[in-house]
C-alpha cells in the first residue's frame, strides 16, 4: 500500500497491511490490524483493538467500536454500526486441527444497521436494512430489514426506524418515528418507510 498518499488517519500503533484500500476521511485507532485486501470505506472510524480479516469490506461511514473482530467474509454496507466487543464468526463448526479457510460463510450487515455491544453474529445470516440487534444478542438466522431483535439465540420483539426508535403500527399498520417524523408502513410482516 503506498502510504505516502495518505488521506486517512492511522494510530502509529495500527497496522495496514498490504493491498488495502481505505477511503478517505477514515480513522484507525490503537492497535488495530487492518489485513490484506479489505476495503474500508470513506469516513469510518475503526476503534481501538480491532481485527479486519483479509477481504473484508466496509462501506461509507460505518462504525467499529473498540475490541470488535470482523473475519473474512463479511460485508458491512453503508452507515453500519458495530457495538463494542461485537464479533462476527465465519465458520459453522470450527476445529482447530481442521482447516476450512473454503469454508467460509457471507454475512451481509445491509444499510443503516446497528449491532449492540457483545452481540455474536453466527455467520450466514445477513441482518437487514436499518435493524437493530439488543447487546448481548446471538444471531442464529436472517433478520428481517426494521426488525429489533435481542436474547440468546435473538428473537425479534419488535421494528425499529432509521434513526433507531421503536415503532408503534396502528391497525392499519402506519407508525411514525418519534424523532424524524418519517411515516413507516407495516404489511405482510415487513416494514417499508412511506
């Protein structure tokens, strides 16, 4: 990576390596390794200690908050947040004495989605647009775009809007966010912003 045309910040404690391709604007905190071939976004900010794997991909303006372990395989779209302590896995039944680097799995974390601190995510299961995952989750399967979802394994117990409120659907299903005012349309068990 040519470091002399540098328009992001990196803690002297980080470490890039090779073939990464960090958009500008991005912050990388105390000593977090960024490995070869991720792609990171313009205006993230990657706290301290985390882990990039190879080939993972972060989009525009997401969030890592310290001690956060993101492993190949996972995509994370624009405007993403990652808890604290936050982990993803990449492997359905590791074994150490087994190598299945051709194993891994996608994880998609779509637009606008936030994951509590401590949360696991198993992977193969994408989390949808603008949901919510509680701290402390353990996601076992695909969750749906709005949905909130806490508890081990998660289940969902509610929607969410893009600015992280909960939603209240009269009976013909219209909620509106308390802080944006953005009206919400509830059919068929999905959310969809009017």
């Amino acid at each position: 990576m040519n470091k002399t045309i540098k328009e992001f910040f990196a803690h002297a404690t980080a470490v890039i390596d090779e073939n990464c391709i960090i958009g500008k604007g991005t912050k990388i905190w105390h000593f977090s390794h960024i490995m070869p071939n991720s792609v990171i976004g313009e205006e993230c900010n990657i706290g301290q200690n985390v882990v990039i794997s190879p080939k993972v991909e972060l989009g525009k303006n997401v969030k890592v908050q310290n001690n956060v372990s993101i492993y190949t395989g996972v995509i994370c779209e624009d405007d993403v947040f990652l808890g604290p302590s936050m982990v993803f896995t990449n492997v359905i039944n590791p074994r150490s004495a087994i190598k299945r680097q051709d194993q891994y799995l996608k994880t998609i974390v779509k637009r606008g989605a936030s994951i509590g601190a401590n949360a696991t995510i198993v992977c193969g299961n994408n989390i949808g647009e603008y949901a919510f995952v509680g701290a402390g989750a353990v996601v076992t399967k695909e969750i749906l775009p709005y949905a909130l979802v806490v508890g081990n394994p998660s289940k969902q117990i509610g929607w969410v809007s893009e600015y992280g409120h909960r939603l209240n659907f009269d009976e013909d299903g219209e909620a509106t966010c308390a802080e944006s005012n953005q009206k919400y349309l509830l059919k068929d068990n999905k959310v969809v912003r009017c």
